[in-house]
C-alpha cells in the first residue's frame, strides 16, 4: 500500500535564491529528496532541462545594474528612459500640451521606448509556449537581449547614431551639442532597441519567480522595502528584503558607473558595450546551470 506524506506548508510563490540563509523561510534552503540520475545525458538534452531556482536571483540582480546603465546613457542622450516606463508615459501625457518647453521632440522619443518596451513584454513572453525555465529558452533570451544592447553601442560608437556617441560629457558646451543630437531622428534605433530588450528583462523576472525584483523600477521596490514588517529582521531570515535592498544598490551602482563613463574618454557607448557584455556573460551561465531536481513527493513503502 502506498502512503502519501503530508502536504508541504511551504508558500507556492517563494523562490530559491542565494541571498537566504539557514532558517530563512525561503523554500530554497529547505531540503530535497531527489532520483538518482539514471546516467549522464547528453549536451543537447541538457539543455532541455529546467534550470536549478537555487542562485538563479544573482543573474536577475545584476539585470537591475545593466538598467542603471543603460537608462544613464539614454537619459543624457535623448531625455527619456529605455528601462524605467513611468517617466516617458509622463513625458507622451506632458506632449500633448506641447511641454516641455523647447523639446519638441520628447513625446515622441517616449512613444516610440514605451512601444518598444511593449513589444519586447509581449515577444518575450512567448517563451511560455517552449518551456520558459529551460536552459535553452533562458540562454537564447539573454543572448537575443545581449545582442540588441551590443547593437545600439554599435550604432554609437560608429557615429550612426551621434546621439550616443558623446564622450566627456560635463561642459556646458557638451550640454548645447546634446540639445542639437536630441532630434536627430537616427538616436531613434537605438532607444528602440534597448528598449525592446528590457522588455525581455522584466517578462524574465517574472517568469522565474522574483516579482519582489522587477529589475526595472525602483518605485515599488522603495514602497515594498520600507513597509515590509520585517525590514530589520537578520539578514537570513527575510530574502525578499535581501533581494530588493540589492537591487536599490546594484541599479544605482549602475546609474554611478554609467554616469562617469560619460564623463571620461570612454563615453557612451563603453557604458553600453559592458551591459551588454554582462548580459552575455549571463546567457553563457544559464548554458552551464544546474539541473534542477526532481523532487519525490510521494514514497512508496
């Protein structure tokens, strides 16, 4: 006779992560009964597999330091955000009474990031119909990711797009050159680009469990963090707190960095070649991830 055990008490929605510790209420560091593997499948197999929850918060979080990045850079270059979507819904809104003042422009570089934006939500998310969690399916996101933001420092570092080609910002001089490239059309490819694939980056997220990290704003996270009844409990017993006080960090790390990039000699388009790199560096990661286990949840006696 089969006997069934008892059901577990562990919330449906919690997820592995490496920023949790022993006693933590995260379901990752709960222990697993798992199948002996019944022999070493191939390479192509493998990357059928369902990759391990355990540490995959780490690639989501240095996500939020290629937004701080990306949206440092296309702030300075076109006055709107490729990566955080309130402000350029409120800069379409402001368009419509032809503000602000003397950038004629803004509405529609807005428009054209928040519709990039929802195409790559929408595209991305796809990826539910090819098992999402597959090895496979998350390295070809992040490589497609990666690929679009190596693009648009191509277009920058080219002087196709000039816009975001400055290097050494700072001068008043730098600002009225700025205010010139704002218009030119062709600074339009490359928010759209980016754009585009931060729409992947968010619908990732969310497909791996970490709404507690959206990788994209900071308004949530900042509401979320301060109310949170256990915000001074010790660092291993409350990982979503964990995770969004490192995404605060890492995505104004990222703005910081970004931010004197363009001030050296190294300018924009450096600031966009390492957050592509990084999201390279990440698809490469998924290739080699753990399998996840296969969990026995009944036992026969």
């Amino acid at each position: 006779m089969a006997s069934t055990g008892p059901a577990s008490t562990e919330s449906p929605s919690a997820t592995a992560g490496v920023l949790s510790a022993k006693g933590s209420s995260d379901s990752s560091v709960a222990p697993q009964r798992t199948k002996a593997p019944a022999g070493q499948p191939g390479i192509i197999a493998r990357l059928r597999h369902d990759i391990d929850p355990a540490h995959s918060d780490l690639p989501v979080l240095a996500c939020c330091f290629v937004s701080g990045l990306c949206d440092s850079v296309a702030f300075n270059a076109s006055s709107v955000f490729v990566s955080m979507q309130t402000g350029n819904t409120i800069f379409l809104a402001l368009g419509t009474s032809h503000l602000p003042y003397g950038s004629s422009t803004l509405w529609l570089k807005a428009l054209v990031s928040i519709a990039a934006f929802w195409a790559g939500c929408f595209c991305f998310s796809q990826t539910r119909h090819i098992q999402a969690k597959r090895k496979a399916t998350l390295a070809l996101s992040f490589l497609i990711q990666s690929l679009l933001i190596l693009a648009a420092a191509a277009l920058g570092q080219s002087g196709a797009a000039p816009a975001f080609a400055m290097t050494g910002l700072g001068s008043a001089a730098d600002h009225e050159i700025l205010e010139t490239l704002e218009t030119n059309a062709r600074s339009l490819a490359p928010l759209s680009l980016l754009a585009f694939q931060f729409g992947g980056q968010i619908v990732t997220s969310r497909v791996l469990g970490f709404n507690e990290v959206p990788t994209n704003v900071l308004t949530s996270l900042y509401c979320d963090l301060l109310s949170d009844p256990m915000i001074l409990a010790p660092i291993g017993k409350n990982v979503k707190r964990n995770r969004r006080l490192a995404a605060i960090i890492l995505m104004i790390l990222g703005g910081i960095v970004g931010g004197w990039l363009q001030r050296s000699r190294a300018g924009m388009p450096t600031a966009l070649w390492i957050a592509g790199a990084v999201k390279l560096a990440i698809a490469v990661s998924w290739l080699s991830w753990r399998d996840k286990p296969v969990v026995l949840d009944d036992e026969k006696v």
